[in-house]
C-alpha cells in the first residue's frame, strides 16, 4: 500500500515492460474479435514526469529519456514503433530540451492502443491512486476501474466474456513471499483461463529467489512460457533494482524472434554499467527444448 510508481515511472523496467505489451495488444488486434486487457495491479495511469517525485529520482532519464529520440535500427524501430508511438503521442509538442513530460501507465497504454471493440478492466487498492485512475478513465465506456486487491482479480474477473484477452501482473513486490504468489496467482488464473496471455513483471536484485520462481513456473506443466530478461548493471553492490523480467504464458509466435532482436538493443542503449545483461529463453514449451537456464 506504500508503493508509488511516480517515482520509477518510465524507468529501463518500464521500458521493457510497456514494449512487450504494446507488442502483446498489437498481436490481439490481429483478429477482429474483441479482447479484454485486464491490469491486475494499474496505478495511476498516466505519470508527469515533470512532478516533484519524479523529478526526485529521475529513473525516468535512464529509461524512456534515452529512447525518445534515439535512432533506431529499423528492425528495432518496427518492434517497439507501437509503444514509443504512444509516447510520443503524450508529448506532442516535447518537454523541456525536446523530451517528454507524460508517461503513460499500463492500463493507459494499453487502453490507447484499442480498437472501438476491445475492453479494459484495471484493479487497483491504493485508495488515493484508485481516484486518480478513475479520474483519468472517467466517462471511458470500454474501461472498468475498480478498487480491488489485484491478486483476488485472478480469481474473480476470469475468464473475461471476450473469451480474448490479456492478463498483466505487475506486483509491487513490497512484500516477502512475491515471487511465491505471483507463481500461486498464475496457477489459479490459468485454471480459469488457460487461452489467455499472461504477462508476468519481476524485479531482479541481489538476493532475488529467481531459480526458485522459474523452478515454481516450471512446475505449473503450463505449455508454453517465455521468459524474457533486462538487467542494466551489477547487482553486487546495490541493494535496489538491477533489472527486471517477465514471464509470457501463451506468447505470440513471432514474440521469440521480436526480443531477440529487442533485448540486445535496449541492453546497449540502457546499460548503466558494464555488467549489463540481456537473455530471452524458454520455460517450457518451444524450446525448453532450447535448453534455456
């Protein structure tokens, strides 16, 4: 309940996070039935960079900031064109040097990549964040906001009607026991929903249990899980973040082959220090055969 995103907002993490699900929403529209994105964990949706909290820590410099007005290679640039595009979007007119000044939150972006048929549901239990997402949703007849713990959102708000859909578990990770519940989360959704696309978010730091969670997802006997990985620098001498990773259930065939190409870029344009990594791999399914870690 303590967590505020305002001061990660943009950051390398958001970065790899948000151009995946541009990419999953992108993949969705490909068939003209409706779906439903549904964001267990939404925040306030959109984010001013400009804000005093922002500007505190300034993560947002070393993510998005180092992307805006990159050049890119055109293989990168028709990757991730659908995310920066919402980006750019936000910041018509630049902010201060030619960079930006809003960044859009998940449910955000992803509501702005709709078409008149797709469906947002976002949760969020932060009582003060909740009415500044409702806010920003206001009057939006495709978007339900609601005050709900996110975890209880796997269990209740599955399957969507759409029978479609996407599913972003993007935990604050406040808590012991995260990475636990996140794979326990992921077990209870799928029973209810196992065609849906799940996008699971995880920090890496010094001391995070990651082989236990990837041997815990393994478990699930789920058929197909790509796991995809970011990190900017060491983590032996930091206690915060080093980077950050997502597990996709149920990915869009093409999805390997887009990070592939992806990862090695934002790792080069994201680096912190020289240690930065990159690795995308199979849990199961396609290639765990692949022998990923």
């Amino acid at each position: 309940m303590n967590y505020r995103h305002i001061y990660h907002a943009g950051n390398f993490a958001d970065v790899l996070k948000h151009a995946v699900l541009a990419r999953l929403v992108t993949y969705l529209k490909q068939k003209d039935k409706a779906f439903r994105v549904l964001d267990t964990h939404a925040g306030i949706g959109l984010y001013d960079l400009s804000s005093d909290e922002a500007q505190k820590t300034g993560e947002w410099r070393d993510g998005i900031g180092r992307l805006v007005e990159a050049e890119l290679p055109p293989p990168v640039a028709a990757i991730i064109e659908p995310y920066l595009a919402a980006v750019r979007d936000l910041n018509p007119q630049g902010g201060p040097g030619g960079g930006i000044t809003h960044y859009p939150g998940s449910p955000k972006l992803a509501r702005m990549l709709f078409r008149p048929q797709d469906r947002l549901s976002a949760m969020e239990l932060h009582p003060d964040d909740f009415e500044t997402l409702h806010r920003l949703f206001d009057g939006d007849f495709q978007s339900r906001i609601t005050q709900l713990d996110g975890w209880l959102a796997l269990g209740a708000h599955l399957p969507p009607k759409e029978k479609r859909g996407l599913v972003l578990v993007d935990p604050p990770f406040e808590k012991d026991g995260e990475y636990e519940r996140l794979a326990e989360g992921l077990a209870k959704a799928y029973r209810r929903f196992a065609g849906g696309i799940y996008c699971l978010w995880y920090p890496l730091k010094k001391g995070a249990p990651v082989k236990e969670f990837h041997d815990a997802l393994k478990a699930l006997e789920i058929p197909k899980m790509l796991c995809a990985e970011l990190s900017v620098r060491s983590d032996r001498e930091i206690t915060g973040l080093a980077g950050s990773g997502l597990v996709i259930v149920n990915p869009p065939y093409t999805l390997k082959a887009e990070l592939d190409i992806l990862l090695p870029f934002l790792k080069e344009r994201l680096r912190q220090d020289r240690f930065a990594s990159a690795r995308c791999f199979w849990l199961r399914g396609e290639a765990a055969l692949n022998r990923g870690p």
